[in-house]
C-alpha cells in the first residue's frame, strides 16, 4: 500500500514538472493561462493526496485555495485582463523555444542531482517532492526570465510559488503557519499584481497599446 | 514590575492598529501627526526591552541580537517619520502627491514598521519569512506611489526581484525544516528558532548546507548583495525620499538579520559548510562593484543606494570574516550606516526638493543657495564616507585592522574598494556644494532636526562608545561566532 501511495504522489508532482515545460512553450497568452490552471489543477489534486496520505486534514484547505484561486479565479481575471488590453498577441521569448525547453531540462536535471544527491538519509517520500518541487521553482525562475509581458511573468511567477506550495506539503508536518502564510502571501501578491496590471494598462494606453492599435490600423 | 511582555506587544500592536487608523484618516495633517506619534511610542516601547526582556515565547523572544536591531529600528522608524511629516508637506504643494495617496502613503509607513519589527523579534522562522515579505510588499507599493513610468518601473522590477528572492528564501526555510523535523519531530516547535539552534547539532549537514545557500541569495537579495542588487539602486531614487531612507536604513538590515540568524544556526552544526567563504566573497565582490559604481552615476539618490551596496557588502564581510573583533566591527558598521545612510536621505530629501531635481548635474553651489543644508549634508556625506570622528570610521577601521592580521589579501581588496568609495563621494560632495548656484528656492518647512540627532549618535560613537553597549556588542559579537 506504501508502494500505491508513493507512486501516486510521485506521478502528480511529476506531471506537475511536465505541465511547467507545457507553459515554457506557450507563445500566446491565452494558451498559457490555460496551461496555469492546468498547473494549478495538478497541485491541488497533488497537495489533496498528500493531505490523505499524511493524514493531514488540515492540507485540504491547501488544495482548495489552490484549486479555487489558482486554477479557476486568478486565470479568469487574467483572461479578462488580456482581453481589456487586447493584447491576445504572440510573446516574445528570448532565445527561442528550443533554447529555452533545453535550458529547463538542464534545470530539472540539476535540481535532481542536488536534491537527490544532499537529502539522502532524509524520508524518500519527501526526498522525491522536494526534487520534483525545485524543478517547478527553477522551471518558473525560467520562465520569468525569458519572458518581457508582465502577464506572463506573473505567470511565471505564480508557478514558481506552486513549486513552493508542493516543496511545504512534501515536508511532513510542516505548522499551518507556513501553509496559510502562502496561501496568504499568493493573495497579496495577487492584489499587488492586480494593481500593477491596471496602472500597467494606464501606461499602455498612452504608450505601446496605442501604437499596436495605429499599426492594426494601417494594416486593414 | 515586569512591563516587557506589553512592551513587545506594543512594539507591534501600536503600528498595526495605527495603519488601520490612518487608512481612515482623511486629514493628511493629523494623519502625518499621528504617524510621529505612534512611531515615538514604539521606539520608547522598544527602549524600555533595553531594560527588561520578557521570557522566550514560541513566537516572539528578544535576545541581545535583537535587541540592538529593534531599539534601531524603532528609533530611525521615528526619526524618518519626523522628515517625512516636512518632506510631505512640499511634496504636496507641488503636486506631486495628492491627500488620498498621502492617507495610503502613512498607512502603509505603519505597516512597513510593523512588519520590520514583526522580523526582528520573531522567534519562528516561518514568520520572520512571512514579515520580510510582508515589508517588502509595503514597500514595492510606496515606491510607486508616485505613479511615473520610471517609478512604476522601478516598483515592477523592485517587486518581481523581491518575489523571487522571497521564494528562494521560502525554499531555503523549508529545508531547514526538513532538516530539524527528524531530531525535534513532525510539527510546530521544528520551526522555532531557539529550539533549532539548540539542537541543531543533530541535524542533517547536507540539508542544511543546501538551505543555507537558498537562504543567502533569497535574504541577499532583499540585502543588496552584488549580483542580486539590480532592484535596489532603481527603488530608493523613484519611491519617495522617506522611504528611501527606511529602504537603506531598515530594510536592507533586517534582510541581513535574517540571514544571520540562518549563519549562527549553521555554525551551531559542526559538518555544515562554513558559511564564511560565500559572505566574504558575496561582501566584497559587492563593496568593489558597488564603489566603481558610484562614479557614473547621475542621480543623486541612485548614488547613495550604491554606496547603500556598498556599504551592505563590507557589513557580510565582517560577518563572513567572523571571529569576536571582525563581527563586533560588522555590527558597528551596520548601526552606524544605518543612521548616516536615512541621516542622508534626510538631506537629499531636501536638497532635491530645493533644486526642484535629483539630477547632479543640476545641483550645483549648495553651499551658497542653501548653506544651513549645505553643512548638514556635507557632514553626513564626511560620515559615510568614513572619515574620522565619525562612528563609521571606527568600524572600518577595527574591520580593516582585523583582516590585516588574519587575511592580509583581502585587506587590500577592501582598503581598495573603500578607497575608490571614498573618491568618488568627495568628488559628487564638491559637485553638489561648490560651483555657480542653480536655481533654489528655500524649503520653509525643512527640518534638519532628525538629521543631527543621528548625526549626534554616529558623532559619539565614532568618540567613545560606553562600557555596557561595548560589552553588549561583544556579547552579540560572540554569539555571531
């Protein structure tokens, strides 16, 4: 049954490095808003079943505050952000997709060596999370990096702090203090952002929406 | 009697109730007035813990480390209060901020306080992380208060830099976690930080290893350290000038606390990677980059936050250095900078106000437009620059005795770099004093006060420090190992 266990939880949170690669080649924004809420989705199921293999009621209020902010509420107004910007427009990446998808693999390859390699006499269960926890951080780092809209390193961003969502579930018995502090922090973050998108538009308004719009203009 | 529990209770309770006070307050008048108020009350709160300490709870405890931090913050906290209440006041006769920003500009002072004191005395290192990040998200809103490109830039970059490193930071505690939880068990007290120093003999060196790293380039980050510092120089000259004082004077120290709280429970385990290599290297990477910095820059507050950096950098280099003189001269220097560092923005402040600029290139012959200013700020800029009688010599001075003795290379490097610092300081102070005057105007409103009484301290330190801070200092100095 341990064998069960182990494995699930070892899918979920490697599905949940996999969805991060996904979101690494998304070139328009809607389509990596829908990759997030996938991202969101595969932590809270993850976070669920670590709750019930902990024992752990208390990291269900984890996985839903991921599911229901994460993966429904902050990609719908995201979405609805994008479109009062009107900017459903391709991303610019720096150095190219391939480049990129090699560099996360480069990433998740050292986040296992190092993990696997420093934690050896820790609990394998937690070993294994937390690896696959430092490739979501690092494959979100990524993203940021290699990203310029603000939307999409928000994106970034917010994966990132999955990563650390998943790395605060695997560790056993980790106080409430710290779950609820990143719940917590995630919405802040996110009023935060809310702000900066909306002063953000203001700036684009008199500066780059404008010029796109003179340019769709003249192509018409 | 025994007041010390109500007095860390006021330490945070004043400041926390006081933002919800002034969100509502709408007269920016008495908001600025009770802004003083609240902020005098703290500091007196935090200097009567001088006195007596309440016992070590599992959430907030007060020990010497602390105690030099909190007494610190508290009393800059007031100060910059005090030149804000001036600063504000012309701000809003030229425009440049409305009442409604004003009201959501001291809300916001008091939460910045409440969550640097929440840092220093918390006993758990899970919500020493939740009160960084929290002074950081109050202070990414107060850089761009002033709604320009180049402040909501600025308060952008500032925000997604503080983010990640607050995430790596994160990452770091929860390794540090993971490394106790088999020693002290499954739960809350693996958390607690004098439980963790306590045993953390016990604990996995290898994890520890790894958390220390996360830990030191997500706190570093916050500090300013040389590769991760690209936010801090953009921060402190677009946000206004009190909270440039409070980002340089406050923040960047308890960024440091935290990291050492993390370098005292490594050194408590004996097969952890000394962390002293990774400072020492990161400080003065950080103080050489920092100085040759100084010299091409053209704003006068982008200019101080390098030497912020700078300064930062010598501070982890002290503590990387380690050993009883090289962490007493860290803490000294990082009190001290603290002062001068806000004592300077206080001039800047003004000064900047005065030219109607904060480019050098449009402040020139001070001395003459504005000589009571002049002197002030000359005095400040004579104190970081390390200049004897001031407090930041001494420190400098014990620091830079220290490595000669123990590691006569580095000796050079950092006399190098505080060389260079120093050159282009005194270049920039002649720039803004002499010259043909630009066009002034005077400040009726500008207040000098907060800037000699920081003054007055750096002054009489850098002459004679008393017996009992000497040996309290020694004290923290030991602990810091």
């Amino acid at each position: 049954m341990r064998g069960l266990n182990f494995d699930i939880a070892h899918l979920l949170a490697g599905s949940l490095v996999l969805v991060s690669f996904m979101q690494l080649y998304q070139d328009r924004l809607t389509a990596l808003l829908h990759i997030f809420a996938l991202h969101a989705l595969m932590l809270a199921l993850s976070v669920a079943w670590q709750s019930y293999v902990q024992d752990a009621p208390h990291l269900f209020v984890t996985a839903a505050l991921a599911l229901v902010f994460k993966a429904i509420v902050i990609p719908v107004t995201l979405h609805r952000i994008i479109v009062r910007l009107g900017i459903h427009r391709e991303i610019e990446t720096v150095g190219g997709i391939g480049l990129t998808m090699l560099a996360g693999i480069g990433l998740v390859a050292l986040s296992m060596v190092v993990i696997l390699r420093v934690t050896g006499g820790a609990d394998p269960f937690a070993r294994e999370d937390l690896a696959f926890a430092l490739s979501v951080i690092l494959l979100g780092l990524l993203m940021m990096v290699s990203r310029r809209n603000a939307v999409s390193q928000v994106v970034g961003f917010m994966s990132l702090e999955n990563g650390l969502v998943l790395a605060a579930t695997g560790a056993k018995g980790m106080p409430l203090v710290v779950e609820i502090s990143v719940a917590f922090s995630i919405l802040i973050a996110f009023i935060v952002i809310g702000i900066f998108l909306f002063r953000i538009r203001e700036r684009f308004d008199t500066v780059d929406v404008g010029a796109l719009d003179r340019f769709r203009g003249d192509r018409a | 009697m025994n007041f010390a529990n109500e007095a860390v209770t006021a330490v945070l309770v004043i400041p926390a109730l006081t933002a919800a006070l002034l969100a509502f307050l709408p007269d920016y008048r008495a908001g600025a007035a009770v802004n003083v108020a609240a902020a005098f009350f703290t500091f007196l709160a935090a200097l009567s813990l001088l006195f007596q300490r309440p016992a070590v709870g599992s959430y907030l405890f007060i020990d010497d480390l602390n105690n030099v931090f909190i007494t610190l913050t508290t009393f800059v906290g007031f100060t910059t209060s005090v030149f804000s209440a001036s600063y504000i006041a012309h701000e809003l006769k030229i425009g440049r901020l409305t009442p409604t920003n004003l009201r959501f500009y001291h809300a916001m002072y008091q939460t910045l306080m409440f969550a640097l004191n929440l840092a220093l005395i918390a006993n758990n290192i899970g919500l020493m992380w939740v009160a960084v990040e929290l002074a950081t998200l109050t202070t990414v809103l107060m850089v761009g208060i002033y709604r320009t490109h180049e402040a909501l830039e600025a308060a952008w970059k500032y925000f997604i830099l503080g983010s990640v490193g607050i995430a790596l930071a994160l990452f770091g505690t929860i390794l540090v976690y993971l490394a106790a939880q088999p020693v002290i068990g499954a739960g809350f007290e693996s958390m607690v930080w004098t439980k963790l120093v306590a045993r953390a003999a016990a604990f996995d060196s290898g994890i520890l290893n790894l958390a220390f790293i996360f830990l030191l380039l997500g706190y570093g980050t916050k500090v300013g350290l040389a590769p991760l510092h690209a936010w801090l120089p953009d921060a402190h000259a677009e946000g206004p000038t009190p909270i440039s004082a409070v980002l340089s004077g406050l923040l960047l120290n308890v960024a440091l606390y935290a990291l050492l709280r993390f370098k005292i429970l490594l050194a408590a385990n004996p097969n952890a990677i000394a962390p002293s290599p990774l400072m020492v290297i990161m400080g003065l990477v950080s103080l050489v980059f920092a100085s040759f910095m100084l010299y091409r820059r053209r704003d006068i507050k982008r200019f101080f936050a390098y030497s912020s950096i700078e300064h930062m950098g010598i501070v982890t280099f002290a503590f990387g250095l380690g050993g009883a003189i090289a962490n007493f001269a860290g803490l000294l220097q990082m009190t001290m900078h603290s002062l001068t560092k806000s004592a300077i923005f206080f001039a800047v402040g003004h000064i900047a106000q005065a030219k109607g600029t904060q480019r050098f290139i449009q402040i020139h012959g001070l001395s003459e437009s504005n000589p009571s200013l002049a002197f002030a700020f000359a005095l400040t800029v004579v104190a970081i620059a390390g200049l004897p009688p001031f407090g930041i010599f001494k420190a400098e001075f014990l620091l830079a005795t220290s490595t000669f003795s123990r590691a006569p290379w580095l000796a050079v490097i950092f006399g190098f770099g505080l060389l260079v610092a120093f050159g282009a300081l005194i270049i920039r102070l002649q720039d803004v004093l002499f010259g043909k005057p630009s066009p002034s105007e005077a400040i009726p409103a500008a207040t000098l006060f907060p800037l000699y009484a920081h003054l007055a301290i750096v002054l009489a330190a850098g002459i004679y420090l008393p017996q009992p801070l000497v040996r309290w200092f020694e004290a923290v100095a030991k602990m810091l190992g």
